[in-house]
C-alpha cells in the first residue's frame, strides 16, 4: 500500500490497527509516515470529546498527512459519525451559531490518511470500521522474535547481554514488546548495582524473580487469579465480576490486561457460564482438577 500510494503521489488508504496493547500499533503508524515522508499528528479517542475537537484537528491537517487516533474506540458516537464524510468524502459540515441563527457550513478537506489503533475493534461501529482500505490485527510476538526485540533494545539502552540473558526476557515477556522493555529497564538497573553492568544470565533471573515474574511469564495477579479459581470455585466456572471483587481488580483490568495471555497459552477458557481453568492451569497453580483447597487462604 505504500509503495503504490508513493508511486502515483496520493495519500495512503486509511488503517485499523488492532490487537492486544504493547505490540506497536502506533510505532507502524509513526513507521509509515516515515516511509510517506509526512508528518504523523497522534490523538486518542478520549481526548476528543466535542465534534469541535476533531473539526479542529481535521482542518488543520495538510495534504497526505496522516492522522493516528489510539483507541479509537472510545472515541464518542456522535464524533465518530463526523468521520464518515471525512474519510470518504474529504469533507465535513459543522454547525454555527444557535437556534434561528444555527447553520451548517461544508468544509474541504485535503486528503489525509487516518490510521487508528483499538485493543477492541468489536466495539466500533460496523459504517467507521468499514471505512478503512485495511483492517489487520497484530499478534503476540513469538520468543525468537521478541529476542532479536531485546537485542536491539540493549544496544540501544547500552547494556551489555548474554544471548541466554536476552532469551530470559523474551520468555518471560508474554509476548509483548513494550513488557520487554520494561523488565529490561529493571534489568539493566539491577546489573548496575549488583554487578558490572553487564545483564548476565544469573543477575538477569535474579531481577526477574525479584519482580514476581517467573518463567512462564506470569505476574503476581495472574497466578492469583488462576489461585483463586483453582481453590474457592472448583476450577470454575466463576463469572469475571465475581473474580473482580475477590481479587479488588477492576474487571477491564483482567479482561485487557491478564485474560488474553492467560486464554492464549492455555491455563484459562472463557465459557458462556464464565471462567474455568484448563489442565495446563492446573498445573500451574499445583493443584489436580475437583480439588478444593482446604486452606484458610487463598494467597
């Protein structure tokens, strides 16, 4: 899509970026106005709260320029529909004045791209997600991927790595970028103090379990979470206000943020009666299917 929209000097096709958050959704949209050689002006969906504020930021776009709109599903509805005409027709009417007065003036638009990033593409509307030219979804990255991520990384931060080191992290990253770099910050910090400077294998587990990460990349609330089925609801299934509560997590938290490595790696299903532990779930949490806990606590 890049190339061709170089090749005959229009803008780029507009984009939906979706996928869990922390794979890069708005570095590849910086990356294409790289490769555009256009500028990139980046909102989120609930900063604009008034159609004044995306008329605004619309007509000061320039030609080719593209427009990055991160959750763009949380954007307001009645905002949302302003951007039907924009992004089809290159046009917009707002309203001026009030009562007997009020009128609607068409503005121009030059062509633009919009390329928006959703954690949650089922919540847009069926006439703005069918708007976009393309519609891809990023996935976890593997571990070899995320390798050559932290290897890249590490030169850019300065810190030296053992190749068993940087696969270390990798592992224990749950498939996302933007967690790799943030253990190897804490890394990094911790082979300063306690070493050289130099992340080795052994200085490298020593901060990751310092941290409550462990080898299959699980934190501290996700083994809770899978605690907590294992012992008080007999595996499940339990529904996820409920684990909510006992947990005194907000359920968009587990929902965004634990739920989907969990679901994907295998140790929790979703079920229309709500949440249950697979065997590899049980293994995790030490524990055989049917068995409840007998102990006082849960933690």
């Amino acid at each position: 899509m890049v190339g061709a929209a170089k090749a005959r000097g229009e803008a780029l096709g507009h984009v939906l970026l979706s996928g869990p958050p922390g794979l890069g959704k708005t570095t590849l949209a910086l990356l294409m106005g790289a490769e555009m050689s256009t500028s990139v002006k980046i909102t989120s969906g609930p900063v604009l709260e008034k159609a004044a504020d995306l008329a605004g930021i619309l007509t000061s776009l320039e030609q080719g320029e593209i427009l990055f709109i991160d959750e763009i599903h949380r954007m307001p509805k009645t905002i949302e529909e302003y951007l039907y005409s924009a992004m089809e027709d290159f046009r917009i009417d707002i309203m001026l004045d009030q009562g007997p007065n009020a009128r609607s003036v068409r503005l121009d638009l030059p062509k633009f791209t919009l390329v928006g990033a959703t954690t949650r593409s089922g919540l847009l509307s069926a006439p703005l997600r069918n708007r976009f030219t393309l519609h891809t979804r990023l996935d976890y990255y593997s571990r070899a991927e995320l390798s050559k991520i932290v290897k890249r990384a590490t030169k850019i931060m300065g810190l030296p790595i053992a190749d068993e080191a940087a696969q270390e992290v990798a592992g224990r990253a749950r498939g996302t970028p933007r967690i790799a770099n943030n253990l190897l910050y804490f890394v990094r910090d911790y082979a300063q103090q306690k070493g050289d400077g130099t992340a080795t294998l052994t200085l490298t587990k020593q901060a990751l379990e310092l941290l409550g990460v462990d080898l299959l990349g699980l934190d501290e609330m996700d083994k809770r979470l899978l605690e907590l089925i294992a012992s008080a609801y007999n595996g499940g299934p339990v529904g996820i206000s409920t684990l909510s509560a006992a947990l005194g997590e907000e359920v968009d938290t587990l929902e965004e943020l634990h739920e989907p490595y969990l679901i994907q790696e295998g140790y929790l299903q979703r079920t229309p009666q709500g949440r249950m532990l697979t065997a590899r779930g049980y293994e995790v949490v030490g524990k055989k299917p049917g068995a409840i806990s007998q102990q006082g606590s849960l933690f």
